[in-house]
C-alpha cells in the first residue's frame, strides 16, 4: 500500500509563493479582551515554525484558531487554500487537512493504541478496516511504538502516550501538524523522546506550527521562531538570528527570563 503524505516535502524544492498555511489580519476577541490583533503569517509547504512568548500572549489561541476549534471575528485563516471555519472543524473535514497534538494526550482510555487510531480514518475518511489498521501500524512505527498497538493508554508512559497521540494525528495524513506545548505535561525525563520524535518527523520535512518553550527544539528543527506577546507577532527570524541577535527588547527579556541570561 502507498500511502499519501503530503506533508513530505523538502521545503528548499517547493516555490516561494507555495503556501500551507495563510493567515491574513486575524483578530480573536473573548468579550472585550483583545486576544490575537492583526496576525499576518505565512507558512510555505516543508516549513517548520515554532511559536514562543510568555503565557497569555496568544500562542495556544493561535494554533487553536488555525485547528478550527475556536472561532475568530476578523481576518481569514487557509490551510492549503481551503479556509478554516469552526463549522468545517465540527464537520471533521478539517482533519484531512490539519493535524493536532494537544498538551494532554487525549487517547480514548476504553480503546487500544491501534483502536485509537484507527478512529478517525474510519469514521471520517470511510476506509476500512484493514486499510486503517495498515497506516496506524506505518505510523505506529514512524514514532517508533509498533509494540504497543495492543496495550491501553493507561499502560503506557506518559511519553509512550504523546507518541501514539503524533501517530494518530498522523494516521489522518494532513497537510499540516499543530503542535500545543506537546511536552508541558510530561516529566523531564518523558520530553526528550517526545522531542526526538518531532525532529524526525521535522527532518523529513513535514509542516510544522509548533507551540513550546523548548528552545533546544527550535534551535534544532524550526525553519522560523515567532515571539508573541500581547496577542501580536513582536519578532519573527531564523534560530540564528532569533536567539542570537534578538532585536525587540521584548524578545530579549523573554529570551533572558527562559534560558538563564
């Protein structure tokens, strides 16, 4: 079986103007506080951003905005020119397009690991049985637990668990991963593996928006690194730049703060 992943693409063979992602003037509002103002970001096919700042300044509002999960009331989110409404998230047709991973695992505790993530594909892709079975055990490997398909969430780690809830994102084949600070619920020891999973899959060029503080993973995997503060995109650059030179002294404070400067 071959299957679709469009997500494998080195960014450096796809064209300038090829975009995954489109997020034009977005502005999210919760009452009268003013949560996303005015984001402008474009992400091309192959790239991979990580997203940091300080709590309340936006990120998870943003990745949960682009997942369809929240709604906003200005701007326009694409995903592969396909525009993000909570309606279509609710339809679960978004789910071809975009992945997600959350900070807690979200794993159906009365299912399987491959009952988990079979799910999905199933019911909202209508394959079969045995065709969903197959993509859950290629990604079940992908992330490197083939041997837990018949264990139950409860009895894996909680790293164990982060890994099945990337494969079963996977399992549904989208063109775009989300992350959430995918490793804020782990033990220190847990994080790393977690980690080592999201630089494979980085390395073999999937799209990537990811929400976390591990800056040794943006050093390491991130195409581009956004700051947020105050629900706006203060400072955008390449690692190099970004860590090494910041230029918003918001950035800087923020960078001094979170790596001991």
């Amino acid at each position: 079986m071959t299957l679709r992943r469009p997500h494998l693409v080195p960014v450096d063979s796809v064209p300038a103007a090829s975009a995954a992602v489109e997020i034009a003037r977005l502005n999210k509002w919760y009452g009268a506080y003013h949560a996303l103002r005015d984001i402008e970001l474009t992400v091309r096919h192959g790239e991979r951003i990580v997203i940091c700042g300080p709590s309340g300044s936006g990120k998870s509002t943003l990745i949960r905005c682009l997942n369809g999960l929240e709604s906003h009331q200005g701007g326009r989110i694409a995903v592969n020119g396909t525009e993000v409404t909570v309606a279509l998230a609710r339809s679960g047709r978004l789910g071809a397009q975009i992945g997600m991973v959350f900070q807690q695992f979200n794993l159906f505790p009365h299912l399987t690991i491959l009952g988990n993530c079979i799910l999905a594909p199933m019911r909202v892709r209508g394959l079969k049985r045995r065709e969903a079975e197959e993509i859950a055990m290629h990604f079940l490997e992908k992330v490197r637990i083939p041997d837990q398909a018949q264990k139950y969430p409860g009895q894996l780690s909680g790293g164990q668990q982060q890994r099945v809830a990337i494969a079963r994102a996977l399992c549904m084949q989208p063109g775009v991963m989300l992350f959430d600070e995918p490793t804020s619920a782990l033990d220190p020891e847990m994080i790393q593996e977690v980690l080592d999973t999201m630089i494979r899959l980085a390395e073999e060029g999937m799209t990537m928006l990811c929400v976390t503080h591990e800056m040794g993973f943006a050093r390491r995997a991130a195409d581009r690194v956004i700051f947020m503060d105050q629900g706006q995109i203060v400072e955008e650059n390449a690692p190099d730049g970004f860590f090494g030179a910041p230029r918003n002294p918001r950035t800087r404070a923020f960078l001094g703060r979170i790596l001991g400067n």
